[in-house]
C-alpha cells in the first residue's frame, strides 16, 4: 500500500510576473497578493520587503545593505493514489533562494516557509465544524490530523522529497491570538528572543502530528513572535543566511496579513498577548483581501473532500491504518 503513493514536484518562480494556477490554494498568501487590478505592484513591493529585511538581519559583510536578494519558488506536490493517474493537489510551500551579489553565488534556502494543504483545508473547515455543529461543547474528532500528519511525514521521507531539497522543511506561522506567551532568557543571534506560550493549541497539536515541534522567536527588530516549526535541531541544523530567508519572507506576509501583529507600533514584552483587533499599528502599501480569505477556506475544504476524501476514503484508511 505504501508504494501506492507517489509525488510530483512541480516549481515555479514568484516574482512579480507570477499567475496563479488552477490548482493554487487561492487563500494562500502569495496567491492572494497576486489578483487583482495590483497584483505586479503587490507582488514587486512584497518583494522588495522582504530584500529589505533580509539585509537588515545579514549585515555582516554588507555596508550598503544590497549584498543579499532573495528568490523565491513555489514548490507544489501532486499526489498520486494507487497509480490511478488522477493527481490531487497536496501541499504547496515556498522554497526560497538566497543571492550574494558579492560573490554570484546562488546559495540554496529553506523549503517549507509559507505552507498550505487542502486537506488541513478540510479537517479545520469542514470536519471540525461539521463535528461542532450544534454542540454546546467544543470537542475534536477521533483521529484529528491522523491522515494529513502521516501523508506530510511520507511525503518528508519519501525519495522524491530528498532529490529535490537538501534539508527538511521548516514552516513558519503566526503567533496566536488565543495564547499568551512569555520571553525567556534565551537568545539566538538570528532567530532573537525566545518566547514560550502557556498552554498548547490545536495547531501545534496538529503539526505534532506531521511530525513536526515547534518555537517562538523573536528576531532582531521585529515586534512578535514567529511560530517555526521544524523537524531536528532549529538552532544548529541550518545556517545563518538559511535562518534570515525564512525570517525575511515569512515575517513580509505576516506584516502584510496580520499588521495588527507584525506591523504593530508596540514591540511585544515579557508578557505578550497577541491581539488581532490592535488599533496601534501601521499598514503597508499592499492590498490583502483577508475578508476572502477566510471564506475560501470552506470551499476548499469542500473541494479536497468531493475529490480526495471521499473518492479514496478506502485506500486512505487502510493506508493510514498500516502505518498505526
């Protein structure tokens, strides 16, 4: 059953001529600055933002803050079950390249970053609201993630995964608003402050289950928090300029998605609880649809049920069930 599965990589670079595919989570960040009357002007300045930060944290070396320009791709991976031919949309995250302009090397980043999936689509706006509905409690289904956890860390392990990237993936989110989280004494010169949060969430619960732990930093001049969650060691198993890429592209679309956070005029304290309905922050000259957002989740959580859940719910469960 295990060899049923097979993936497909598909890339293609996000720069300021990018259209998104058909099959393109259209709630996902970069596909969402994409569309629209501003879409070149969304996707250029976007990109200047994260160039301009990327500088700021690698100055080492770098006087002018112009050494360093980063390249970004959107790696898609297609899923084909029991050699059917019929492909679904797995996943999609960036990849992202980093250029020294110094030296014309062209040194390889972090996959992972901004990640999106159809069937997390589906377990949190489809499943999980369906399992809730009318209820006066709010409870999770049995088996919660189990599927989306062990199609993720197959796919991670799987040899198509490892001809393409050096290192395993690190995916970088928001803090939440319903937690609230406390700095530490530890301090990397890279990722910054550490915070640690009070109590767990059903998101980390969930990548738990991909495979996945997770830690709060901080990093130098920002104002909150970053989730990065990541197989390993975070500290030692990638490099400074590694660690700034992520850092640089995932701070810009949280800045753009959630100013009332990243882009907040007030730097978070020893005690910091994140608040999406902050009045004191700053805006940036990029337009963001985050009404949309939200309501496309559903559909596509409709979507990955009408075509993955239901039409291979028997090859899944077995499947799943003899990884257990």
């Amino acid at each position: 059953m295990k060899n049923d599965f097979t993936f497909t990589i598909k890339r293609i670079c996000l720069d300021e001529n990018y259209h998104p595919s058909n099959s393109t989570r259209i709630t996902t960040n970069f596909a969402n600055l994409a569309r629209g009357e501003s879409r070149k002007q969304n996707l250029r300045n976007a990109l200047k933002m994260i160039n301009n930060r990327f500088n700021a944290l690698a100055n080492w070396d770098n006087p002018q803050g112009t050494r360093y320009s980063v390249e970004l791709e959107i790696i898609s991976v297609d899923i084909d079950i029991a050699n059917s031919g019929d492909v679904f949309p797995s996943i999609e995250v960036l990849k992202t390249n980093i250029i020294d302009h110094h030296t014309d090397e062209r040194i390889e980043g972090i996959v992972g970053n901004n990640f999106s999936s159809y069937v997390r689509d589906y377990d949190f706006s489809v499943l999980l609201l369906d399992h809730n509905k009318s209820k006066s409690q709010f409870s999770i289904p049995d088996n919660f993630g189990d599927l989306h956890g062990k199609l993720f860390q197959h796919f991670v392990s799987s040899d198509t995964y490892k001809s393409h990237f050096k290192k395993p993936p690190v995916i970088c989110l928001s803090v939440s608003d319903n937690k609230t989280y406390h700095r530490t004494e530890n301090q990397h010169p890279i990722l910054g402050v550490e915070y640690q949060p009070n109590e767990t969430s059903l998101t980390e619960q969930y990548f738990k289950k991909m495979g996945l732990q997770v830690r709060y930093f901080m990093p130098p001049n920002s104002v909150a928090p970053l989730a990065f969650y990541f197989f390993g060691d975070l500290l030692n198993d990638y490099t400074n300029l590694e660690l700034i890429s992520t850092i640089s592209t995932m701070e810009t679309f949280q800045k753009i998605y959630r100013p009332e956070i990243y882009n907040a005029n007030a730097v978070a304290g020893s005690r910091y609880k994140p608040n999406l309905k902050n009045q004191d922050h700053s805006l940036t000259q990029i337009i963001y649809d985050r009404e949309e957002r939200s309501q496309l989740a559903v559909a596509q959580g409709k979507f990955a049920e009408k075509y993955f859940i239901k039409p291979y719910k028997t090859v899944l469960e077995q499947w799943s069930s003899n990884l257990a």
